[in-house]
C-alpha cells in the first residue's frame, strides 16, 4: 500500500513534515487486513502527534517571507478564465483511475494511463477558477487536482515498474509474486530507489 514514506516516528525525508494514516505507505505491507486501518490512525496519529509536537518546541517559528510570495504568486497564477471546471477535472482523473488503475491492471492499460495523466498535467492551464474572494470552491478543487494529477503520476510509474502481483496491485501480464520484488519503490522527484523490506 503506497504513501508518503515515513520513519518510526512518523517523520518524513522533509524536515518537520509528519505522517500518519491513509496518507503514508508501508505501514501494512502489500495489502492491509480489514479494521487495521483504524489501528493505523490511532497508532500513527498518536505517534506523529506527539513527535511533531516535540519538534515544534525545537524548531524556531520564522516566516520565510521569499516562500510565501513565491507560493502567494503560485495561488495568484491558477485564478484565471480557462476551458474546463476543477469539478470536471476532478472527475475525469477519478475516472481514469478507476478504469485503468484499478486492482486489476497491465502494462498496456498503465501505460495509457500515464500518458494520459502526463496530457492532463499540461491540461491543468486550462482550469477554469473564478476570483471570488469568498469560499472559491473552484480555487480549493484546483489546489487539489494539481496534487492529484502529481500523486497518480507516481502511483502509475510505481505499477509500470513492479512486474509482478502482490496484495492490492495485481498484474495481469505477471500474476504470480517474485522474490526478487520482495522490496520497496521509493520515488523521490528526481530519482527512483529500491528499499528491501
Ligand atoms: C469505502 C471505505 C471503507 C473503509 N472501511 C474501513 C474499515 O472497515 N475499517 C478500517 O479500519 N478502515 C476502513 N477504511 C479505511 C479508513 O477509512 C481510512 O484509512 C481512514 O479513514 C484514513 O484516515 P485519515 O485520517 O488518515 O485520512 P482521511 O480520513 O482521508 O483524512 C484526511 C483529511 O485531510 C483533509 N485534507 C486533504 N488535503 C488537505 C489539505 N491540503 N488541507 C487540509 N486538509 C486536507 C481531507 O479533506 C480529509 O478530511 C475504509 C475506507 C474506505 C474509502
């Protein structure tokens, strides 16, 4: 099960930046068992919790006045007339998922997927936010789909690369589960690892 990869202490590579539940992977291995996902918040939840806690008592609270005009700026540039609806968007990566990522996939259809996705990724100018200043409904569905179309860009390379089945992914090109795959995918934004677990 993927996710953000975290430490036992539920930090990640990212300094102050903590995990904990759905969002973070290997938590459960392959697949997980019913119900252990609410033990999984719990336990994270707390674990996390309290670690990020404690470094927040550690870490100088200073504003990095460069960032947020940087990140202000980044905002400011996605509120303009386009040709296609956040909501919209929003559907069409959820259904592309669902009919070409779901459990039971292969190379070919992956493969699709992943162009697709990286069309999308240029698509994204193409939103169109209106400027209200008010709950922009529109504003908050396009933050998220810009994150969506990133994250489902990893968790198709992740299947492409893992040519085997084991727990939620099962291939159908290879079916049966390989020792040598007996390890992580670790993707970072310029480089691809293997972990053994
Ligand atoms: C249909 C279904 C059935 C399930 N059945 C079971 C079961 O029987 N037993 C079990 O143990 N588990 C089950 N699960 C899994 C379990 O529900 C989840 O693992 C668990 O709810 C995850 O909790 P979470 O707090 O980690 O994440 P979430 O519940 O996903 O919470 C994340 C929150 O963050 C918010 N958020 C996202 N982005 C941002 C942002 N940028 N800024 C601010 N907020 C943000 C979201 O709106 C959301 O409220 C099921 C899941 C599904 C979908």
């Amino acid at each position: 099960m993927g996710g953000l990869k975290i430490n036992t202490d539920g930090s990640s590579s990212l300094k102050n930046l903590f995990g904990a539940g759905e969002v973070c992977g290997g938590v459960h291995g392959a697949n997980r068992l019913g119900g252990n996902a609410l033990a999984d918040t719990q336990v994270f939840g707390k674990i996390s919790g309290e670690s990020a806690s404690n470094a927040a008592k550690t870490t100088e609270l200073k504003t990095n006045e460069e960032q947020v005009l940087k990140e202000a700026s980044r905002i400011e540039s996605i509120i303009k007339k386009g040709t296609i609806k956040p909501q919209e968007f929003k559907n069409k990566i959820k259904s592309l998922m669902w009919e070409k990522v779901a459990i039971v996939r292969d190379e070919e259809t992956l493969n699709e997927a992943l162009k697709e996705l990286l069309e999308m990724q240029k698509e994204l100018e193409t939103l169109d936010v209106g400027s209200q200043k008010q709950y922009n409904s529109d504003l908050v569905t396009a933050l998220e789909v810009i994150n969506m179309v990133e994250i489902c860009i990893l968790v198709v390379k992740s299947a492409i690369i893992r040519r085997e089945s084991r727990g939620a992914h099962f291939r159908s090109d290879f079916p049966e589960s390989k020792d040598e795959w007996k390890k992580s995918i670790v993707l970072n934004k310029n480089k691809i690892e293997f972990e053994a677990r």
